[in-house]
C-alpha cells in the first residue's frame, strides 16, 4: 500500500515537477509485494524493509533504463546492478524510479538534463538544485520518502538545500562507486537525501560498508548512525561540542537572508552549550578555481569511453566515409549536451602537454593545501559549519548563460570533495521569499558520527523545515 500510494503521488504531481526520467511500476510493485508475503510469514526483515526509495539516473540499473540524462545514453539497459541498488534489493526496499538530474551530473540546477528540467516543489518557477534535483524534488514533494544522490562539488547539498531537504555527502569511499557512471572519480561519492537526519541516518546504515569492487572502498564498518542520532535527539545537546565557523565561507556574495539564518542557527548551538570558534582557511579561496580544473580532467578522461561502438547511441556522418573517427565525432556532437562538451574540452586542454603543470598539476597543489587546513583547524574543533549555498533557489534561466555564475553556487560545497570528508546539508531556515535555507556541517575524514549528531541537534532546534514544502497541500488529481 506504501508503494502504491508513492506511485500514485508520482502519476498525480510529477508531470508538473518532473523529478522522475522513468518510474518502475512493476519491479517496484513487486518487490513491495515481496516484502508483504515474508513479512507474514514471520521472517525478520531488514529496518527499512518496504519502505520506498527513488535512485539518481547515474547508478546503474540492471534492465531498467540508465542514461545520466543524457541523449547518448538513451534507452540503455544495464546487465548488472551497481552496488548500493544491490544493497537497496538485499534491504527489500522497493526502487520507485530513476529521477533527473543534470546531463552526466554536470550543473547545479537540473537545467542541463536532456530530457527536461526539474521544478522545485516550494516554487516551480524555480531550480531544484543540481545535479541532483530530481532526487531532492523527489523527496521535498513527498513522492518518495528516501532517495539516493551523488555528490561530486555538493550534489546531494546544494539541491537539499534549495529544497528544504537533507542531503549527506559520507567521507569518501564509505559508500561504494560501483556501478556509479564515473563523472570525477576521485570526487564522486553516493548519499542519501531525505527529509529528516534520522531517515539519513539509517539510509546510510544500508547502503554503507567496504565493497571489495571499489579500489577506493574504505574497509571499515559503517558507525552506529541511528543509534547516536537518537540520543542526540533525546539529550537535546551534545556534551564538549566545539563548532567552527570558516571565515571564508560566508560574507561577501551571500545572500542577506542566507547569513542571516546561519548566524540564528550559530547563536541556537551556541544557547546549547557548543562552544563557538571562528577558523580561517585561507586555501579555500582557491578551492573553486582548483576543482574547476581537476573536475574537467577527470570527465575528459571519463568520459572517453562514450564512443558510438561499444554502448548507447551511435550515429554515422551523413556523408563521406564512415571511419571510427568521424562515428565518435557525430556520436559526441549528437549526443553530449553543451555543458559535457565545455567540460571536456577545459579538461583536454588543460591535460596537454605544455599546459599539464601549470593548471592541473598547480590545482593538485592547491587540493593538498586544502586538505592541510582542514586537518589544522579539525585539531581546534570538532566540526566545521557554513551556508550550504550562497542563495536561495533562483529562477530558471537566471545562470544559464554565464557558467561562471552557475559556478559559484557550489562556493562552499567544493572545498569537502577536495578534501575527501563528510558534509551534509540540514535545512535551518524559510527565507523571506518562502524559499528554505541550508545549513552545512563538515567533519573531519571517518568522522561521519560526529557529523550526523550535529547535524540532528540543528534539526531540533530548526524545527520541521521540510514539511512546510507547499507540494504538502497539493491536490493529487
């Protein structure tokens, strides 16, 4: 009935949201009825045994449509399941769909997908956050209560936090890459979004743990998140806390309101007996610039592989010989979007030779220096906190012609991937506008506990941001 009922709120809002590229009906249906009959049987089930869930459009699904919402991809059909789904079928937990996002999870706006853009379910008018958006509309319209994103410069944050949503990015190689079609590899990593830290909590209980497929798989259990979060959420404080506000992350280019609710919620933990220090990062002014050259280089190489002979679409010139070389290029120009091709193209160039050194060996540099001032003032305090997001949700169309300002979005996201930490994003505020606010909190590497009891104790005192999304009250005809 739970299934059915995500189901028929998909058929009855989608169409105006958008959040869904393909819903699965029947294996969904399926596995929900599944779940029903052992639970009659008397079998002990997993914790989160029927409860439904929708997955990003870059993990791969086996015999249902993949295609990173990309034309190049289009009608693709996997043989095999990528890990965490593994992982979501072993929980019983029913897979809704695969929801939008931004072509091959290039963008922080789900404008760039090929097959249409997501709305934000608190303005429609307005972008859900990306790449990720289709997941957090998902969640924050209430068609599916848990989802899965991918988070490469915050993109499972920043759509939680244009959405009212809780979106958690884990310390890099907790959660599998398996079967996640590589954009960055070494930034891409796999989180929940939902509407509360605790469902976050016990997501990532499910789809955590050492996989012996990923070469960067952390072999080390998964932390008592559940557990810990409950108690935080019993006490009402966290005993010795000492939080750090980065300099660097806030000020000039922040939204009025957006400083305003941080610095409430900063106040809030501070009345609860953390103790409030200010850090400095000075790397972190050159976090974006450095990201914008490692993240290219990597989707060159990456992406590579999407050729026109091995998988996905193919297209032959339309006139003159049909070589290799000339089914790549009319399979490439056909298939990537504008976004894909401005990224690989940055990535080649600053590959060649002559070029290697000065930019993608001087931003590996700066990553090192980045990773050094977290380790600095990680030995001060306990974790770390800034806005999620420089703004609220913007209108479509208001960045899309100027990539440096689409850019700076992920301003205070990028420096965590970089550094390979857990951040997360709990909402902590509705702006002036009706729009929510995010609040981050960063932890130190392995430190994902931490990050989690925090991030539940800004929930209390917040209160219920995500169920103040006007999608609440929309009719479902």
């Amino acid at each position: 009935e739970l299934t059915q009922a995500c189901l028929d709120r998909i058929d009855a809002i989608d169409p105006k949201v958008h959040a869904f590229l393909y819903v699965d009906r029947e294996g969904a249906l399926a596995t929900a009825a599944d779940v029903d009959a052992r639970r009659a049987a008397g079998e002990e089930l997993p914790r989160l045994a029927g409860v439904p869930i929708a997955v990003k459009d870059n993990m791969v699904t086996r015999g249902v449509p993949t295609t990173c919402a990309s034309k190049i991809l289009e009608g693709w059909l996997p043989p095999y399941d990528a890990t965490v789904v593994e992982l979501l079928h072993k929980a019983g937990m029913p897979i809704l769909g695969k929801t939008n996002m931004d072509e091959f999870a290039m963008g922080s706006s789900t404008e760039h997908s090929a097959y249409g853009r997501t709305g934000n379910p608190w303005d429609l008018d307005r972008i859900p956050g990306g790449s990720g958006g289709g997941s957090a509309a998902a969640v924050a319209s209430f068609m599916a209560p848990l989802a899965l994103g991918s988070d490469t410069g915050g993109s499972i944050r920043q759509p939680g936090a244009v959405t009212g949503t809780v979106g958690a990015k884990p310390t890099y190689g907790a959660v599998s890459r398996y079967g996640l079609i590589a954009m960055a590899s070494s930034l891409d990593q796999i989180g929940p979004v939902t509407r509360t830290v605790e469902d976050a909590a016990a997501l990532t209980e499910v789809i955590g743990g050492y996989d012996p497929h990923d070469s960067t798989s952390l072999n080390e259990p998964v932390p008592a998140l559940s557990e810990s979060v409950a108690q935080v959420a019993k006490d009402g404080k966290i005993e010795g806390l000492r939080v750090g506000v980065v300099r660097e992350l806030s000020g000039e280019g922040y939204q009025d309101d957006v400083l305003e609710a941080f610095n409430a919620t900063v106040e809030k933990l501070r009345a609860a007996g953390a103790e409030i220090v200010e850090v400095s990062c000075p790397s972190f002014d050159y976090a974006l610039a450095a990201y914008y050259l490692i993240m290219p280089a990597e989707v060159s190489s990456n992406l590579a592989r999407f050729d026109g002979m091995r998988y996905g679409i193919r297209v032959e010139p339309s006139e003159g010989p049909v070589t290799a070389e000339r089914v790549m290029a009319a399979t490439r120009e056909a298939g990537f979007g504008d976004e894909v091709k401005r990224r690989i193209i940055l990535g080649t160039h600053v590959l060649s030779a002559g070029f290697f050194d000065a930019y993608y060996g001087s931003a590996q540099k700066v990553r090192t220096l980045i990773q050094r001032d977290f380790a600095r003032v990680f030995e001060e305090v306990d974790v770390l906190v800034s806005p999620t997001c420089p703004t609220t949700a913007f209108r479509f169309g208001e960045k899309m012609d100027d990539p440096m300002a689409m850019y700076l979005n992920d301003i205070a996201t990028i420096p965590a991937n970089l550094a390979g930490i857990p951040a997360m994003s709990v909402p902590n505020a509705v702006s002036a506008e009706g729009l929510p606010v995010g609040f981050q909190i960063l932890a130190p590497a392995h430190h994902d506990l931490k990050m989690y009891e925090v991030a539940s104790l800004v929930e209390q005192l917040s209160g219920d941001i995500a169920g103040n999304c006007p999608a609440a009250q929309w009719e479902e005809n």
